[in-house]
C-alpha cells in the first residue's frame, strides 16, 4: 500500500492517484482533516507493531503493509481537547501543552518507522526556513540575492542607496487569507519610495532583497537527482515582471522545457544532497547578464503546470516511484 501525507485540495496529489489507480496499487491518503480515533504499538525482540485507524478512512493503517510513503504536505492530527481529563480549568493549558509534547512524540516516532520504507519528501526536513535554504546554495556554489532580514527604516535606506532597486518577500511561506469575497495573497514585490516613506520608524521584522533584472525564472522540479526544468518568460508582462505567481490569466507567461548548463546541474545536486531533500520545486532566474541566481524551494511546490507544459509527465513517473 502506498501512504500519501497530503492536502485534501491538492490537485497534484489526485493527479498521482490517478496513476496509481491505473497501475492497481493500493493506496490511502490522511490530510490534517483526519483525526486519529485509536492507535496500537508493539515493541518486542521479535516484532515493531504499529496499527493506526482515522476518522473518515474505512481502513486501518498497518505500517508493516505500507510499501512507500509519500510526504507531500500537511500532517496527522489528533484531537487533543475533546480527549483532555476533566482537571481543574487552571490546568488545562499545562495539561494541554504537555498532551501536545506527547502527540508529537509519537507522531515523530511513527514518520521515523517510515521512513524505513520507499519514501518520496522529508517529514523530517533538515533546513526549516527560506534563509536557511539560501545559506546551504550559497555553500554549494550557487549564487544568491544579496538578502536582509531588518526592521527599521533607517536600515532600510541604508540598503535602498546600494541598489537601483529592493524587493521583498515573505521570509517563510506564502500569506493568504479570504476577506469578504476576497482572496488576499502575499507576492514578491518592489519597495517604492512612497512606501519606505510612509513607514513607522520600526517594523516587524521583514524580508529585503536586491532587484536583480532577469531575462527569464526558472521552475526546476527535482525527484531524487533528476532535474526536469521550466523557462518561464515572466519578465514581457508587467504583471508578472517581479513575480510570475502573481498569474496572468487572460494573457499567461510564455513556458518552455530547459536544459540546465551541466555545473548548475552539479551544483544543485549538491544542494539536493546537503539539505537532504529529495524532492521539491527549485525557483531560479537568469540574469540579463547570464548569470543563473537561486531563489528559494519548496518541497512540496506545485509542478503539475511544469508537467503540463513540458511535456514531462511528472505524475506518471512520481506513482512509479511509489510502486
């Protein structure tokens, strides 16, 4: 049987199932939705038993007959508080606290088990955080925007003077919200000087980059050490000059199949293999300059418009390697 971490709005991850349903592989997918109703572990000389049953799902997890397990996103989840005893309302926040510390034990232990099996993502990801990630492709070579984390405004002309242009982006992941009929979401996006102006002296402490002109972005998604790469020409469409997610429906960016030159290839390899991911979507651009700049990666990025577009068919070949 295959395991599959996901979301329940994902499409990527219905698309893979679709594969594994046409090769009649058996499957189960568990979202943050599904919340476990029991659990049953066995350590002895002669055997680890692990037996896990969710809500929503008819069937019982038995980790011994989990063959691969695919980390996409998200996580499992137990309802702490309609399990909490019936202590005194002063500790139920200690209580609580110490419930949640014993869940994710356990969790923890459970994803270690798997990861014994086939797996495809890292629930156990060895680099946490967008700077992070930019600090492992400096060391293996791979050039980077020169990047600050401040909050003030007086630093932050201090970096404006050094540059003909800042941007700035989420340190982690991307914000959304719904706010009336709206979707409100957090893009890559230019510092004008009307807003450093209108800003407070202090801030929460934000993101800064230098604008680098490019003639194109790069989505590479990567399984193991293979590489499939996406052009995308961003940079002909003001809407999407600074950042491609920022989609234009009615006019879309042009996209095209990339061959990467063979030392970035080397070097983001050595990247794969230090961060210890083995799957994930690589942003990069390159320069007007022809110069090839990381940007971030996401190991649960979407690829299916990279699949799509190129011809790759990377939901077929993502079910293969889990059969």
């Amino acid at each position: 049987m295959v395991l599959i971490i996901s979301e329940g709005i994902d499409q990527t991850t219905h698309e893979v199932i679709d594969w594994l349903i046409y090769k009649k592989k058996k499957y189960l997918v568990l979202n943050a939705e599904f919340f476990l109703n029991s659990a049953f572990i066995k350590l002895s000389n002669n055997a680890t038993k692990i037996l896990l049953h969710f809500n929503n799902t008819k069937e019982e997890v038995d980790l011994s007959l989990v063959t691969s397990l695919w980390y996409r996103k998200g996580d499992i989840n137990i309802d702490i508080k309609s399990l909490l005893p019936d202590f005194p309302k002063e500790l139920q926040k200690d209580v609580f606290l110490h419930l949640s510390n014993e869940w994710n034990t356990f969790k923890n232990f459970v994803f270690e088990i798997a990861q014994d099996k086939r797996v495809l993502g890292n629930y156990f990801t060895k680099v946490k955080s967008k700077l992070g990630y930019l600090k492992y492709a400096k060391d293996c070579g791979l050039l980077i925007p020169d990047t600050f984390v401040i909050n003030s405004k007086e630093m932050l002309l201090e970096i404006q003077k050094n540059y003909t242009g800042i941007i700035t982006k989420s340190i982690q992941e991307i914000f959304n919200i719904v706010y009336g009929k709206e979707s409100l979401y957090t893009y890559t996006s230019m510092i004008s000087d009307e807003q450093i102006n209108s800003m407070p002296d202090t801030f929460f402490p934000s993101l800064v980059q230098n604008k680098i002109d490019k003639k194109y972005e790069l989505r590479i998604f990567f399984m193991q050490t293979s590489l499939y790469a996406m052009a995308i020409f961003s940079q002909n469409d003001e809407k999407t000059k600074i950042d491609f997610r920022n989609y234009n429906y009615e006019k879309p960016n042009r996209t095209v199949p990339y061959k990467l030159p063979n030392d970035i290839e080397r070097k983001i390899i050595s990247f794969i293999e230090c961060t210890q991911l083995n799957t994930g979507s690589i942003d990069m651009i390159l320069t007007s300059e022809n110069e090839y700049i990381f940007l971030e990666v996401n190991q649960a990025g979407q690829f299916g418009f990279v699949s799509a577009d190129c011809n790759y068919y990377l939901e077929k070949k993502v079910a293969a390697y889990l059969v």
